[in-house]
C-alpha cells in the first residue's frame, strides 16, 4: 500500500502504542531528566501525571519529548473526578485526549476518587461511598473518557482513611462491576490495598483474592507513612515519599506469582530520591517479574 | 442540573475539607463504630497542605523574601478563602498577589505583591505556547516610510508587570539562594518577561519601555506607541527599546495597521 492518503487528523493521532508486557517503571520527575537522558537506553517506562503536562508549551513538553522519544509512557490522570456526582470537565477530558493523541502511552490511567464539588478543586484524591447509585456514575464517566480516548482506561483502586456509612458494596465488588460494566482495566495499586487495609482493618490478602486480577494492566507500588487515629491506633498515609515497604513487596510478589508479570510501576512523588534510587527500586520489581515469568517465555534467559 | 439524592455524599464531605473549625461530616465513620475525626483530618491536611505547596512553588521569590513560616500562614488563609477552580494548578494562584497586597502582615512590604505579580507572569511564561521571535532582520527589511503604522504580533509568552518599587531587582536577587544584598525599594522598575525558547527571562526596562511594550503588545501601531513612550519619558530612545523588545523576543510577527 503506497497510496498516500490525506489523513483525517481527528481520527489519526489516538493509535496504540505496543504492549509493554511485565516490565518496570518509575514515576518521571524533571530532577532526573539529565541523569535519563544520559544513561544509556534501559528497560523499563515512565510514568507523569498528566496535569502536569497540560501547558501549552514550554520545558515540560520539551522534557517528555524527551523522554517519550526513547521510552514507552503511562499517562496517569489525577484530577478527573470520576467518582463525582457532577458531571465530568469537557475541558479537561478535551486536554487529557491531547495528551493521549499527542504521546501515545502505551498506559492510560485514572482514579476511583474525585476532586472536584461545584467549583472548587481540592487537588486531593477524595473517597466515595459504594452504592448503586455511585456505581451507575462512576461507569457512566469512565464510558465518557473511553468514549474520549478510544481505548480502555485503567481504574486505579484508592487508599483511604474513612468510610461511608451509605456503602452497600465492597471495594472489590464495586471495582469488578465498574470493569465488566464499562470494560475498563485496572491499575491495581498495592500499596494502597496494604494501606487501606490496615486503615480499615481488614485482610490485603483477602481483598486480592476478591480482586478480579485478570483485568489488572498495571500494577503501583509505593512508599507509606504512620500516623495515628483517634484511639491511637496505627493509620498509615499514602505518601509516596519513601521505599516500597516490605509487606508490600510480599504481597506483590504473590500477585505476580497468581497474575503473571504486569507493568509494574514505582511511584515516588515527593521527597524524591537522587535518579539511582528510584532506579534501584524499579530494578527490585524487574526482578520479581523475571522470576515469575511463565515457563516458556524465559528463552531470552537460555539464549544469553 | 443538581445530583440524583443518591449522589449528595460529595456537598456533605466537601465543606469541611478548608474549615478547620467544622467537624468531620456525619456521612463518615472509622471502621466498627471508631471515630472519623483524625482520618478526616488525613484529607483536610492532604488538601490544605498541598494547595499552599503548590504557591510556594509558584512564589518561591515571596517566600524566600518572607520566611517559610510568615508565608505558609499567608498562603493558608489564601487556600482558604480562595481554593483553586481548575484542575490545572500551573492555573492556580492568579489572586495570591492581590491578596498579599492587602493582607495585614505584609503591609510593610509594599513590594511584596509586584514580585509575585513578577512570579505569577513568570510562571505563565513558563508554559506558554512555543513560537518563534521575530528576527531583528525581519524588522530591518520593512521600509522606513511604512514603520509608524507597523504593528507587532505578541510573543505567547511575553508578558510585562509594572511597579513603583524596585520588585525587578527584588524577585532576581531572591529566586535563588545567593546572598541579597542591599536593595532600595524605592527605585520604581517595570518588567518584560519572555521565554523565547526554552528559558523565562525576567528584563528590566527603561523609563518609558513598559508604556512602549504595552501598547505594542496590545496591538496599537509603532508610531503610535512611541508617542505614548515619549509622554511617559521624554530622552525615550525608540531604536534602542524596539531592537531590546525584539532581541528579548517579545513579538513573533509583522502586521501593518490595526489588527
């Protein structure tokens, strides 16, 4: 086929990069763009918010430029209030396709929060009740942004601290309904499972075997911090500020061992860590994929 | 239209989020009947936190200037009173100035408010759509009888602040960590601020300029806006300030007339 075909832009831009299969990645901070840059081409991807890369110019796009040239990317959005009452921003679902169309992630990916009631944005990921009636729009805004983007989006499961009253679902049931309804994937984060579950105290390895793993398209890890409630009982924040925690390893290793290897990313937002760091911690969870890999696809291994 | 009823959980947990003196909504609890007070405070302290956060790291000059403490209590009533409506927090803090200007604590820094009117302008840059500065040949090539009716296209990212202090020599001597030396106030300075390619650069200009700059920016013709020059500061040398506009990279194109 050489017949030149004038394209119609509209249509174009939204394709699909390859699947990244069971690697590692880490959150892109701009602090790490030279040490990047410099390295010699790695394994692994990025991953932004995609906020952040809604300017219209500027050192920011040069940076993921940059960065997308040599790498896949995962676009993770954190501000489209799909668990808001109201409806969804057309301006700001209009931005996050730009951002689709124009990079080309092989990851795309949203939370199970909201952020946004009347006009105000709280730039917090804030919880929700599970109820048939937040289950009906919670899946009419996800068909809204995959109506936008032209491909599934993840659901990234939340941590949180509080719970409803109203609830008349679990988390995990409330998910599985969400994906089968919509037929979205999940971004199952688990260090947000291990803090939610000791907020609430209930088990993580229970609330895995609920989860419905084979919709999983990508997997976070992150670091947490300690606090108390009121009756001076641990409660532990999603900070993102430090190392993945043991217990949290452990248990992604049993995901993987149950899930096969799954794009598995590090997320470190703040207080961040010279460029190796990050990279050690990513090259942690490389290894745990590779040890899991599924008999037969370990040729490479032979081959070297 | 207003949610279905099923949906109200969101205008009961919101209001509390910035109103430290409101309890935790009653639609909340811990888990088998625990209290829900220092959990909601997780949330409260997530949005409130991470709102002055994201001021100070568009005012880094204003804090530096104020100390970290003086200006995350000034943010906090700011956060407060006037929390973000857009999700783009790059968007976010467009009134800060306003409010530093008339905020009881920072009366005796009358300059205080321009500098970050300087940051806010400087951010914006920042951002701005990418396009390429008029080229000072480009200007050279246009007739001498055509250049008083010649109109300038702003540059995306230009952008210029005006102020009765000395704010230009205040925000570059405070945006890094370097010794500040003596300052005085009083000087009056306007400023261009521009990003031609990839760095904000943050100019001082002379007596006149910003009346020139502004009229050009706004579309008004080159005679026109050096007759304004001229009223402002009347040694304003017209050469001099239209070659430092564009080299600065204020415009990206020529026009002729009004436009």
């Amino acid at each position: 086929m050489t017949t030149a075909i004038a394209p119609d832009m509209s249509a174009v831009p939204l394709r699909y990069s390859a699947p990244i299969g069971g690697v590692a990645g880490t959150s892109f901070k701009p602090a790490h763009l030279q040490a990047i840059l410099g390295a010699k081409q790695q394994r692994g991807f990025f991953e932004v918010h995609a906020e952040n890369y809604m300017g219209a110019g500027g050192p920011p796009h040069r940076a993921l430029e940059g960065i997308r040239r040599d790498h896949p990317l995962s676009l993770h959005g954190v501000c489209m209030s799909i668990g808001g009452p109201q409806p969804l921003d057309k301006a700001h679902l209009a931005r996050f396709r730009e951002l689709v169309a124009r990079y080309q992630p092989a990851l795309v990916s949203e939370h199970l929060a909201w952020s946004t009631h009347e006009t105000s944005f709280f730039n917090d990921l804030l919880p929700l009740p599970y109820t048939a009636a937040t289950l009906r729009n919670v899946c009419d805004h996800i068909d809204q942004v995959q109506d936008a983007i032209r491909r599934p989006l993840l659901l990234e499961n939340p941590s949180t601290y509080v719970a409803f009253r109203e609830s008349s679902m679990s988390e995990t049931d409330f998910i599985r309904a969400v994906a089968e309804r919509t037929g979205c994937g999940l971004l199952l984060d688990i260090n947000n499972v291990f803090v939610s579950a000791t907020n609430h105290g209930f088990s993580a390895l229970d609330y895995l075997a609920d989860f419905p793993l084979s919709r999983v398209g990508e997997i976070h890890l992150a670091g947490h911090a300690e606090q108390a409630d009121d009756e001076g009982d641990l409660l532990l924040i999603d900070s993102h500020d430090g190392p993945v925690a043991d217990a949290v390893w452990k248990l992604y290793e049993i995901v993987i061992q149950r899930r096969g290897p799954v794009p598995t990313l590090i997320e470190w937002d703040s207080k961040i860590p010279d460029w190796p760091v990050l990279r050690a911690e990513a090259a942690a969870a490389q290894a745990i994929l590779d040890r899991c890999r599924p008999a037969g696809l370990t040729g490479d291994r032979h081959a070297a | 239209m207003p949610p279905e009823p099923d949906l109200c959980f969101a205008a009961a947990f919101a209001p509390a989020l910035l109103d430290p003196v409101r309890p935790a909504p009653e639609i909340v609890t811990g888990p088998n009947g625990k209290a829900a007070g220092k959990r909601y405070d997780v949330y409260r302290n997530n949005v409130t936190v991470s709102l002055i956060d994201a001021l100070a790291a568009i005012y880094p000059a204003v804090q530096r200037i104020t100390g970290t403490d003086f200006f995350r209590a000034m943010a906090r009533f700011h956060v407060r009173g006037t929390p973000p409506i857009s999700p783009l927090l790059s968007d976010y803090g467009r009134d800060f100035p306003a409010f530093i200007a008339q905020y009881e604590h920072a009366q005796m820094m009358p300059w205080l408010a321009d500098v970050a009117r300087i940051e806010r302008a400087w951010l914006d840059a920042y951002h701005a759509a990418d396009a390429a500065p008029l080229s000072p040949a480009q200007l050279a090539a246009v007739a001498p009888e055509r250049l008083d009716g010649l109109v300038l296209i702003p540059h995306p990212a230009a952008g210029i602040v005006r102020s009765q202090f000395a704010a230009v020599t205040i925000f570059a001597a405070n945006r890094d960590t370097s010794p500040v030396g003596r300052i005085d106030a009083a000087t009056p300075e306007d400023a261009l601020v521009t990003r031609a390619e990839f760095d904000v650069v943050v100019r001082h200009l002379p007596p006149g300029g910003a009346a020139f700059a502004s009229s050009l920016m706004s579309g008004r013709p080159l005679g026109e806006a050096a007759a304004r020059a001229l009223d402002a500061a009347a040694d304003f040398d017209i050469a001099s300030n239209i070659t430092g506009l564009i080299e600065a990279g204020a415009f990206t194109s020529i026009a002729f007339g009004d436009v």
